[in-house]
C-alpha cells in the first residue's frame, strides 16, 4: 500500500504554513492565513512558493523564487529539528498501519514533500517505522501527477503496480497511480487544491482511515477490485 502525506496521512497545513510565512516575513513579502495557504498545498515546494507569489500579485525571478523556496524548506526543517511541528494524523491512521503492517502488506509513503521534511513529519507523529520506503519529490525526476515516485516506491517494495493499492487526496495522487496502473482510493477530507475531493474519478472513496482494515478484509482471501493480496 502507497500512501500520500499532507492531506491523506497527516493534516500539515499548519506547519507549511508557519514556514511559508517565515520565509515571507524574512523577505519583506505579505504573509498568508492559514485558509490561504491550504488550496496551495499538493504539487510541492516550488509550486507552492510560486502560488503564494500569484496570490499577492507578485513577480519574482526565478533565482529570487529558488531562494524564497530554499527559506522556507529551511524554515520548515528547523521547525521541525526545534520540537515545534504542529502535524497531526487523521483519526484512525495509527491503528490502520498498525493492522497493516501486522497482516505483513508493505507500506510506502508517495509524497511531492522534499524527502527529508517527510521523513521529519512522520517521525513528530510516530509512524516513521512502519514504512519499508519513503520517496519524496526530490528523490524522482518528476513530481505527482507523473508516476515517478509511485513506480520507484513499488521498485523499492519489489511490487508490482497490479498488487499495490494508493490512498491519497488530490488529483495528483490520481493521475499518478491511474499512469502507474495501480487503483487509487481517495480520502474526502484532503486539501485538493481547495476542490471538492469528492469529485475525484477514484475507484473508492474511505471515510476515514478508522475503516480500512475492514474494507481491505485483512487475513481474508481478496475478492473485490481493489484490495491487497
């Protein structure tokens, strides 16, 4: 199973955010709301700085928009190396990955965070160890929507993308495992950009992670389109 960060495993806005605007801040530049910053959060760190720039208006060189970008990854590692991380998980995300990777299915994390700060995140909210791979936006040639990160996780599984199953939130998550042929669950409460995450073309919808062991019937033979075998 393949997992998106922000938005599907973890609610971070709070902390890109706090970073976004630190690096702001620092530079002169109007900061943003929280609510502001969350329909900016899915493609990555240089799509986000560029976002936050369209939003107020602003033009920036592209070595200008590399040096903001490389403020707030700063801003955000230091965050986290200081304790101050203010990512939660969704409900019900320990106990799922508990049951799976109790039932023995391999877990990777598919994110366009930089791989370092997700590894940060998923240390602050103590899941770190149930992933065999973690494969971030700067460990590929390309982030989500292409299907970089999702076929270079299930190399590093040793899987193959018709026994692999992705949750995530946005359509990028959807574009990537629709081009990696792997079947994409979606979660209704992620970012999306600021779209109703219900109108993803995902093949199922989880309510919430509380759910999953159930749905993917572990310890029983899988039938349905979908589950993990």
């Amino acid at each position: 199973m393949l997992f998106d960060l922000d938005g599907t495993l973890a609610d971070t806005v709070f902390d890109i955010a706090a970073a976004l605007n630190e690096a702001f801040a620092h530079s002169g530049l109007p900061t943003l709301s929280v609510d502001e910053v969350r329909p900016l959060v899915g493609r990555g760190a240089p799509s986000l700085i560029q976002l936050a720039l369209n939003h107020h208006k602003i033009t920036f060189s592209d070595s200008q928009s590399a040096h903001l970008m490389q403020a707030f990854l700063d801003h955000y590692q230091a965050r986290a190396d200081a304790g101050r991380s203010l990512a939660v998980l969704f409900p019900g995300v320990s106990q799922a990955l508990t049951q799976l990777k109790q039932a023995r299915i391999k877990l990777a994390v598919v994110t366009n965070k930089i791989h370092r700060l997700a590894v940060s995140t998923l240390q602050h909210t103590h899941i770190f160890d149930h992933f065999e791979a973690v494969v971030g936006g700067d460990s590929v040639a390309r982030r989500k929507p292409h299907p970089d990160v999702v076929l270079q996780a299930l190399e590093q599984l040793g899987v193959p993308p018709a026994s692999a199953l992705m949750v995530g939130d946005s359509q990028y998550d959807v574009d990537a495992a629709r081009a990696a042929g792997v079947t994409i669950w979606c979660v209704p409460y992620g970012y999306n950009e600021g779209r109703d995450p219900r109108q993803l073309a995902c093949d199922q919808f989880l309510e919430s992670f509380v759910e999953l062991p159930e749905r993917l019937a572990l310890g029983a033979p899988s039938q349905a389109s979908g589950q993990v075998t």
